[in-house]
C-alpha cells in the first residue's frame, strides 16, 4: 500500500517556524563581517603543526578528554586542566551548556548580542528571556539579578566584550550577578584578548561561573573550529553527560597546542589590530553624519544617516563585505571587523564614496 511521507507530520512544532542560520559566502571580497583574525597563520607554526601529525595520528580518533590541550591551556589561562573543557567553537560549548541545563526551561540572554545564544537555545527546547541591555549598550545589572534569581531560569549569558556594541562589563557588575542567581551564569570572552577584564579570577569564587573563549579570533583558528570553557568540575561532569565523546579532530588538537606554545607572533597580530583600531574609530569618527560606537573588540559598530542596506550593499557591491546589525534594538547599525592596514584603507575609501553618492 502506497503512503505519502508526511515531513511536517515528524517535524518538532516548535522548530516548524525556524529559519537555518545563513553565513552567505562571497568570493572575492574583502571580509570583514566575521570578526576573523585578518593576519595569516605563522607559517613556522603551520610547519611545526605538520612535524607534529603523523599518518598514523589520522587513522586514529583524537584523544576525547583533549589532556594534552587542557593542559597547554591551564598554562595559559591559570586554571587547572579538570576545570577546562574543549569544544568544536564555542558553538558546540554553547549548545551543551543549554542541553544540559536549559532544556525545557528558561534562559535569560543580555540582548542586543550574538545570535547564536538564542539559536542554540532554542534547538535545546529553552525560552528565551531577554534582558535589554540599557541606552549605552551596558548590562542591565538588576534585570539580569531579576531574572537569574527566578527558579524557571536556569541560564543566564552575558557577553563581554559583547557583539555587536564592542563594550565590556566590568567583572564586578558580572559578580553582583553571582551573588543572587541560582542559575548558571555565562561569561562569553571571545574577545577577551582585544580588551574587556576577565572573571577568571572569579571562577574559585562562585561555582555557578562559566567562562567562554575561543581560538577563532585572537588566535586566528576560525577555520579549525577550537573553543574551550572554564568551570567548576562539577558543572564540567554535567556538560560531559551531551558531549559528542569525539568534538574535537587531532589536527584542531595540535594546532591549538601549537598557538600556546607560540604565543609571540600571535601577541604581535593582536597588537596590530589594535592600532588599527584606534586608526579606524578616529576616522570613521571625522565623518559627519557617522557614529562610531567605542568597542573593546576587534570590530566596530557604527551608524551612518543612510540606510543600513545602503550602506552594506553599496560595499558588497564594490567589493568590500561587512555585517549588517540593523534591527529594532540596533536600528541602522552596521559592524565592521578590523582588517590589515590595506583592507581597512579599502573600505575607508568605499564607504566615504557611498555616504558621498547617498
């Protein structure tokens, strides 16, 4: 007997409305809408990475603990290897942190912020409850103590620096925070290394602490996918119950031991994206008609008086790929990640053009 397969019969109601991120892919533009690291990888770190893999090492599942990169980074990060965990991105750490504790339950996000907390959330059958944050984009200290101190609440993310405003929180307001919540409570520092103080010296403190980071930015590892999160032993033990037992590929592994153990020309990366930095807010600043938002990041947000599509698709148009943020919470806001000295150059010339022309 023929029957027809009903696909939306099996689907997750839940899930039916659901739009698949999208990361559109350009050839030959200049990117500077992923806040990647713009600088190529060290060659000589690249070649002791090969030294380093064997044929045999790819025939073989990667070391699932990931001991020998735990403990690369305690030495970088000052915390003991049990309290680290290792993910495909930060991604990966994201949406274990919301299957193990906020599925079927509530989440509490500081919002404008990245989109992928509400994604992943989601997907792990959580609510969502945002908490705005205030004019000048900071944390909303008591909205956030409001919401971490409701027993449906079982996370609470803060992102800091945040994208896509580019501003920190200072690690007092994070541990007010702390105090009063009976929640997990998550510290994305993805751009830690670009500026921002970090709760690290929290962790010993409070045992509902997670801190986020990752190798994609500073360290330029976007194509490897390595992220890592630091915790309480006991919370870590909660998170390895939805690990994938294998996350994390060898050569992810040993490229990222290799980063630890070769910090110097990383650091030298880190500090010339810096004084682009302060190169790009000063001139986008000198625009008139344009508002260049502070940022501890490695990435600037900024508004002109023309429409956000204008702008984003004037620059795509001649070459030049950045991100548009427009939106209810960040209406006619655009983000631009730092690039070499030509690339920032590039785009400089591009969007005077386009306000020009507008």
């Amino acid at each position: 007997m023929n029957r027809t397969f009903n696909l939306s019969a099996l689907v997750r109601e839940d899930l039916q409305d659901m739009i698949p991120y999208d990361a559109p892919y350009y050839a030959d533009v200049i990117k500077l809408d992923a806040n990647e690291n713009p600088y190529g990888f060290p060659p000589e770190v690249l070649n002791q990475i090969f030294r380093e893999i064997s044929a045999g090492d790819l025939c073989r599942y990667p070391d699932a603990a990931a001991l020998t990169l735990r403990k690369c980074l305690s030495d970088y990060i000052l915390v003991k290897p049990d309290n680290i965990m290792v993910g495909n991105g930060s991604d990966e750490l994201i949406l274990n942190l919301m299957l193990a504790f906020a599925s079927g339950a509530k989440y509490a996000v500081a919002t404008p912020t990245f989109s992928m907390y509400g994604v992943h959330g989601r997907i792990a059958s959580g609510t969502l409850l945002e908490v705005p944050r205030l004019d000048d984009f900071s944390i909303d200290v008591d909205g956030l103590i409001n919401a971490a101190s409701k027993p449906e609440v079982k996370v609470v993310v803060i992102c800091s620096p945040n994208s896509p405003t580019g501003n920190a929180v200072l690690p007092g307001e994070i541990e007010k925070v702390l105090r009063q919540a009976n929640a997990i409570v998550v510290v994305d520092e993805a751009y830690n290394e670009f500026g921002g103080e970090s709760c690290v010296p929290l962790l010993d403190s409070y045992a509902n602490l997670v801190i986020l980071r990752t190798f994609s930015k500073a360290f330029g590892m976007a194509g490897l996918r390595v992220g890592y999160l630091l915790a309480d032993i006991r919370v870590i033990n909660e998170l390895l119950k939805v690990k994938q037992p294998y996350n994390l590929n060898v050569f992810s592994q040993a490229a990222a031991c290799a980063v630890m153990r070769n910090l110097p020309p990383f650091k030298d990366r880190i500090k010339n994206i810096l004084q682009e930095r302060e190169k790009l807010f000063e001139e986008l600043s000198k625009i008139p008609g344009v508002k260049a938002f502070p940022t501890q990041a490695n990435f600037i947000m900024f508004r002109t008086a023309l429409p956000a599509d204008k702008i984003y698709n004037g620059l795509l148009g001649q070459g030049v790929l950045i991100r548009n943020v427009d939106g209810p919470l960040l209406p006619g806001c655009l983000r631009v990640s730092l690039g070499t000295a030509e690339e920032n150059r590039i785009f400089m010339e591009k969007l005077k053009s386009i306000i020009k022309s507008g």
